[in-house]
C-alpha cells in the first residue's frame, strides 16, 4: 500500500533509489537483464515460474555451446502480472510489459502454441519479442513437437538478438541443386528420407516442375552426424548454427534472401549488435540467476517546467490541456497520480492521489500549474527532496529549458522510470539521457495548438500492464490554423467503442461544433463541457459508441485565422475483444547520417496481422520541416515480409536537428483484412527416422482461415512514436543513398521466354526513381555473391519505373540454357550519381523437358501423329 502524507512527497521529488537499466546487455560473455513478461490473462502457476526458469539453464548451455564456448545467459528478470496474488513477489523498478523481451501469453490465432519472434527485418537488426505460451511451457506434449525448451529458446534468441532468420521454408520445401532434389535446409549434410505423408511410400517426382510432389515431406535422421544447424531444425541432435564454410547458399529460405545468401554465424559475427565484441575466458558456472518482480498499482508523477521561458506563447495552456487529458481520460482508475513543478527548485503541487471517481481527477486538474517565472534546474525537478520510496514508479518530466543535466549517474542508480517531453526547439537534448538510462520515452514536442503535439505526447503514455483492454486508444489527433470550417471523419470499429471522448481545442474563441454519428445522434456544441480557462471543449459518448464512420465540423466564427485541434479517444468495446493496436518506431533513436533510418509501423489484433490498410506517417523536425511517408507491406524496399502487418519506409532526408513521429492508419475503404503469413518462429516438426523407421507427429494445427479472412472493418488509430535526433558532422552535406536492395526479384515462365519480375526500387532508397538496372546471371551462384561484376551481363531496354511499382523483364537464353541447366539470377539498381544498390536476393532457373507420358495398353490408337512433348519449362525458386 502506499501512505498518503509525508512519504508522498519523497516520492513525488525522489528518483533517489536504487535500481537497473533498461535494455539487454553483454557483460563479459553473459547476457544480463533480460525480461521475460508474463500477461495478465494467464492464470497464476509457481509451476510456470519453475519452468521458464529451468529453460534458461537449458538454454544457457545450449546456447554456450552453440556459440564455440563464448556465451551464455547471466541474469533474468521475470515480471508476472498485477492481478497474482499467491506469490512473494519483489516490486518490479523499471520493468515494465511494453519492454520485455519474452513475452508469455495466450496463443494467438495465426501461431497457436508455436514459438516465434517478432522481426522487422533488416539482416542482422534486433527483434521485438518473443512469444512463448502457457501450454509450450507447462505441457510437454505439446513442447515436444518443437524440441527440448532450451534449444528452441535458443532458436528464437537467434532471430531476437541476432537479426538472423529461419533456414527452412515450408512454402518452398524442396530446390533443384543441379539435377538433384534437396530439402530446404543447412546445412546440406542433414540426413533423412523423402517420403510420401499419407502413405509413407517413397515421394514421387512432379514432371512439371521436376521436384517432389505437394504431399512429399522430408523427414530428418533425429540423430545427425553434422554439428548444424538450430536455425534449421531446432529438434535434431544438431548444437551449432551454419557456418561460412558449412552455410547451404542455394536453399530458398528467408536467411539468403534477407541476409544476401550469409550463414548464421557470419551474420552474428560482422553484422549483428554483438559483431566484434571481445571474448573472455567463460567463468565455471554458466547457470542464470533470477529475479521475480511485480508491477503493482501505477504510480506517475508528473514533473512540470514553470520557468519563464514556459511562459512564452501558448506553452502553458497547451500543458494544461494536455494533461488535463492525461488525468480525465488516459489514467486508469485505481492508479496514483502526483504534481510537482520546477524552476531553479522543485514544489509539490499534489500528494500522490489515488484515481478512484471523477473528483480525484478534478482535485488533480484542479492542481495544475497555471504561471510562469523563474530560472531552470531540470535536476531539481528529477531529484528534488530526500528520502525513499519511488522505486518502479514513473517520472514524466516536461521541460523547455537548457539548464544542464548532471543527474544521470542518480537516475542510473534509480528504480524510477522517466519519460522526458522536451519543448521547443532550444530544450536541452541531454534530458533524452535520463530516459535512456532508465527505460523511459523520449518525445520532442512543437509550440501552438494545431500541432496538437502535447496532447499526442500524453495520450501515449497509457498502461502497460499487457491487458489491451484496459487501454485508451486514440483514433484521431488533428489540428489546423484555419478559417471557416474545418471537416473531418473518424471510424469507430467493432473491437472499440467503450469511453469514446471528443477533445476540441481552440487558441481564442469556441468554435461551433458538429458530430455526426452514422446513424441516429447528432450532437452540437451544447453538448459539449465547456473549460474556458483551458479553452477546451470534450464530448464523452455514453455507452458503446456506434459501430461505423463519425463525421465531425468546427466552424472559426472569427474572420482571422485561429488554430483548433481535435482528439478522438476510446477505450475495447469489451475485455472478451482485443481491440486492433498500432505501434510505430524508428529503426534507431538517433543518426550521423551514415545510413538511411526505417519507419515502422505493426498493425495487428493480439498478434495477428492487420493487412491492406492505409499507413502514412508524418516526421516533423524541430526546425519546421515536414514529411510524410506511405508505409508499405509489401516485401520489397524497407518491408521485408508481405503481408505481415508490419507497413515500413526509408527516410533518407536526413538535417540535423530533433525529430517527432506521428503514424495515421486508416481503413475507409473497408480493403483491410486479417493474415496468414506468420512471424520468424521453430519448425513445427513433422517427424523424424529414428533406427531407419519413419515417426510421424500429428499434423500441425491449421490455422481457421475462416477467422483470419474475415473484414476487419472500418477502423482508424493515430499513434505516435519516440522521438529521435539526427546529429550530422560539422560542415557535412546531407547524405545521399543509393537505391535500396531488391529482395522480391522473382523467375516465371512467359512461353518461351525467361520472365524476371521485381519491385522498383528508388533513387535514394525506396524513394523516387532509379535511372537503371544491371542484371546478370550465371551457372554459379557464389560467383553472383562474391563477384557480382564479373557474371554474365542481361541486355534489356528497360527504364525504370517510380519505386514501388512493379517492374517486369522477358528474354531468352537458348544458346545457353540446355536441359537440366540451372542458372542464377540477381540484379543491382543504379542511380543519377552512379550509386549501386546492394545485390538483390539470388534466384535459381532450371530448365526441365518432361518425358513423354507412357500410352496405356488399353487406350484408343492415338492417331495425331505426337509422339512426344517438346515443350520448354522453366523452374524458377524465389528466395523467400
């Protein structure tokens, strides 16, 4: 429980504690502060606890040997949901659920009980999460289609901390290598049979296509005499990952396409975040150590500038307004909120208060600060008082000054986590560290109301326990300086509807209002709830609001040009419905401008992808420079996977100076739909051979096609991300990028002629055009790789299309391509500077001539004169 007079105040003004930091780190060879997240939906088990616990140590030596005796796991944080009760839990410092690594929930529809990993692409970048459920963990018959805990751990911590990718493909289950039919998969030396599922005969040859038959599955030797690879098959007697001398360059799986045809162990090697680090010699034990932590009641101070310099412009009332939306509407009830502000000291303006009714909440507003005056000591504000207390709760600090920051080492040793909102284009970046330190957001904000920047910043820092159904979710942020009208809509989708609330804010005068429901209410401005002070107008929906489109007007009744802003908020339409999300990041928080940064954006209810939905995404520099971005998913340029609810972009306009991210999804049209297409994951294992024998598991759970093809809806969301920074060297230019990797180049056959099919890439990056192509080919498709220059140059006239669009090349190679010839296939894209793409993925063509068919002794003479079948086939294998 938390006492309500004196030790408030410590812990309003003390992040004195102690405490860790957030994110994974390597120290020596051990990996130290993971966080496994347990979600509120699954039930209370100490046997779950025991568990994950004894995964790890599995894992650990896994993982120890997988690595030639360089890592292992040192220590874990296990965070278990505030609603368990039956345990002695230690109270969580800055743990939260929205930072963990592992994730353990309920299954989902699309994966069911399989393990997976969250990736957002880029070869060697770090994952999101991974997902294990509560039946994998505490169920070995289900476990035990996967492989032993601590090796599939193992498998999925590859894809998590090493960027790296599945080495199987169960759509692409077989390649021609030459003549030969080979199983997808590293390395080549895995050994099995080829088998028909049904009836365990041998599998048969498709004439067509020269490779095995739809109902052909290669079951492994469970015991193999090669060391690799657990990117492969997580559940064979293999320990290692592929090699460079051991790595299967032509299987047609995600590892070569993403990773241009590199092995596991070189891309973890040059590539990922632990590329180059030290080895040192491994101390005697590799056990992990754990701790079990507990999130308890929220507690968040809110810690505001009133210095002078908040006193220009509208900055104060834009504050009021923002948190007065923060304390009515985003603050879950049962939480404890706490004011204080700053100048050169800190005052408390309210005691911590427990949210229990709507006069909590107007006590709090109430207490808002409201003027202005005086010097600026951001540490003050942080560290201001004395005593203990604050541990796990949060810190959301709002400041416009450019005192300096000398509290880092504190906040380091705090239990506190502090969300830093910078003002205005002189606040000090350093504040950004005391976020970094201890796990909190960064977000810069701009001055004026149209902005709406402030209230974006609040409204984003809602619960993070796990349960979705206890989030606020905005659907709208608009703002505008304008005269006259001002029109809009909003869709309120099936899976929300509860709390819907509409914010107008106006800079001098109340503007006329109209809202329109899509069926039978009309509401105007009498019955909006009117705060003159705060110059705020809200109109709160009872009950569930219609399912369908909002249309909304603001009229400016004054003949000058005023800025208005408008906010839409609403809450699951109930806790049996996860309501659609959106998530968006940069692919790093701050850049020199060596490489273009990424936009992403994740559209998804309770893990299942949300497709075909209108992304755009709007980046505002500190220095008032805007650009918006279409976010694609469609697996070509900065999206790595189609169709996997993850709408991605480069931005390559990179100036120095201090960045927002603010990402609009829509679904007006009604395109969107659920996903089939799964995440990085472990092989779900068909079966083995075990003394010669084949044995067989059960098939692997289908997914209900029928759930996941349904209409999602009408729907909108506005999200926004951390803020970042761009830092380019003094007296640099900004820099220019060559065009972006082609990763979907494909082969078809188009009669006689080979047809090569790709996605346009753009002059810098996916952006603009290209100004040509350099396609080559040859019998080896290492030589492609190494040496792509010296292959066998394509001629073509064709001019490159806008990035994005789909681009198309046909030609023949008949004096080169002879029956069971296999060529290799890949392609640079150039620009007006004569900068060169990174080569595209590698596709394989091979050419087939099937045999005549064998007349039946009991078929009719055949009288027209064919004897066989001289037609050319081409079999093409898209790395995917």
């Amino acid at each position: 429980s938390i006492t309500m007079a004196s030790k408030a105040a410590a812990v309003l003004l003390l992040v004195y504690l102690s405490g860790s930091t957030f994110g994974i780190k390597l120290t020596g060879n051990g990996y130290t502060d993971i966080l496994i997240a347990i979600n509120p939906e699954v039930p209370e088990d100490p046997v779950l606890i025991t568990q994950i616990e004894e995964m790890f140590k599995e894992a650990s030596r896994h993982l120890l040997n997988a690595t030639k005796k360089h890592l292992y796991f040192k220590e874990v944080a296990i965070l278990v949901p505030p609603n368990w009760n039956k345990g002695n839990y230690s109270k969580a410092k800055t743990e939260v659920y929205d930072k963990a690594n592992i994730i353990i929930d309920e299954p989902n529809k699309l994966h069911g009980d399989q393990p997976y990993t969250l990736q957002y692409g880029e070869c060697g970048s770090e994952g999101r999460y991974i997902h294990l459920t509560p039946d994998f963990m505490l169920n070995d018959d289900v476990s035990k289609y996967y492989g032993p805990r601590g090796k599939v751990f193992v498998h999925e911590w590859a894809h998590l901390r090493w960027g790296v990718f599945d080495e199987y493909n169960e759509e692409k289950p077989f390649y021609l290598s030459g003549s030969i039919i080979e199983a997808t998969r590293c390395t080549i030396n895995i050994t099995g049979k080829y088998i028909h599922k049904r009836d365990q005969r041998d599998c048969t040859t498709d004439p067509v296509t020269g490779l095995y038959t739809e109902d052909c599955v290669f079951y492994p030797d469970k015991q193999q005499t090669t060391s690799a690879s657990i990117m492969y098959n997580q559940g064979l007697s293999v320990k290692e990952f592929c090699t460079k001398e051991t790595h299967n360059t032509e299987a047609p799986n995600i590892q070569n396409r993403l990773c241009g045809n590199r092995g596991v162990e070189e891309v973890i090697t040059s590539l990922s975040v632990d590329a180059g680090v030290a080895v040192v010699p491994t101390p005697p034990s590799i056990l992990p150590t754990f701790t079990v932590v507990q999130c308890r009641q929220r507690v968040v101070c809110l810690v505001l500038d009133v210095s002078g310099s908040m006193a220009a412009g509208s900055r104060m009332l834009n504050l009021r307004q923002a948190a007065t939306l923060f304390i009515q509407k985003i603050v879950e009830d049962q939480a404890y909120i706490g004011i204080v502000q700053f100048t050169a000291t800190a005052t408390i303006r309210e005691p911590l208060t427990l949210i229990d009714g709507e006069a909590s909440r107007d006590k709090l507003v109430g207490s808002l600060p409201l003027s202005a005056g005086g010097g600026t000591d951001i540490c003050a504000g942080v560290l201001g008082g004395d005593g203990d207390g604050a541990i796990g709760d949060a810190i959301i600090l709002l400041t416009d000054g450019e005192s300096s920051i000398n509290c880092q080492k504190r906040v380091n040793e705090s239990g506190a986590t502090v969300h830093t909102i910078t003002l205005g284009p002189k606040a000090n970046i350093d504040v950004k560290e005391l976020s970094d330190i201890s796990g909190g957001k960064y977000h810069n904000a701009a001055d004026g109301v149209d902005s709406n920047d402030l209230v974006d910043i609040f409204t984003s820092h809602t619960t993070s326990d796990g349960n979705l159904t206890k989030q606020t979710i905005q659907l709208e942020s608009t703002g505008l300086n304008m005269i006259g009208w001002f029109n809009g809509s909003v869709s309120i989708d099936r899976t929300i509807g509860n709390k819907t609330s509409f914010l107008v804010i106006y800079e001098r005068s109340p503007p006329d209002i109209l809202v329109l429901s899509p069926f039978t209410r009309t509401y105007d401005t009498s019955h909006f709830k009117h705060d003159a002070p705060a110059k705020t107008l809200t109109l709160d929906i009872e009950g569930t609001a219609e399912t369908g489109q909002w249309k909304y007007s603001l009229l400016n009744k004054e003949s000058t040009a005023q800025s208005m802003s408008m906010t839409v908020t609403s809450r699951a339409v109930s806790d049996a419905i996860p309501p659609v999300m959106v998530k968006t990041h940069m692919s790093q928080q701050s850049s020199n401008g060596s490489k273009p940064m990424l936009v992403y954006a994740e559209v998804n209810q309770k893990g299942v992808p949300v497709i075909l939905a209108d992304v755009m995404a709007t980046l505002k520099s500190d220095s008032g420079d805007q650009y918006q971005l279409q976010l694609l998913d469609n697996g070509a340029g900065a999206d790595a996977f189609r169709n996997d609810g993850i709408y991605s972009s480069y931005f390559t306009e990179l100036t120095t100076g201090k960045y927002s991210l603010k990402v609009k999804v829509h679904n007006n049209d009604g395109m969107a739909r659920f996903s089939l297409r799964r995440h990085s994951g472990a092989l779900y294992i068909p079966g083995y051979v075990v003394n010669g024998q084949v044995v067989m598991n059960p098939p692997k759970p289908p997914v209900s096609e029928d759930d996941l093809q349904a209409d999602v809806g009408s729907f909108t969301r506005t999200v926004i991300g951390e803020s970042f920074s761009v830092l380019l060297p003094p007296g640099v230019p900004p820099p220019n990028f060559p065009p972006n990797k082609i990763t979907d180049l494909n082969a078809e056959i188009e009669e006689d002629k080979v047809l090569l099919t790709w996605t346009a890439p753009g002059e810098d990056m996916d952006q603009g055009t290209a100004t040509a192509y350099e396609i080559r080919f040859s019998e080896d498709s290492d030589l492609l790789r190494s040496n792509f220059s010296t292959a066998h140059l394509v001629t073509y006239d064709l001019s490159p299309k806008k990035a994005g669009s789909p681009e198309k090349l046909s030609f023949t190679l008949f004096s080169i391509i002879k029956n069971g010839t296999t060529l290799f296939f890949a392609a640079k894209a150039e620009d007006k500077s004569f900068l060169k793409s990174e080569t595209s993925n590698i596709i394989q063509v091979t050419k087939i001539v099937p045999k005549a068919p064998v007349p039946s002794p009991t078929d009719a003479p055949d009288t027209s004169g064919i004897e066989g079948i001289n037609e050319l086939i081409y079999h093409s294998l898209f790395f995917k």
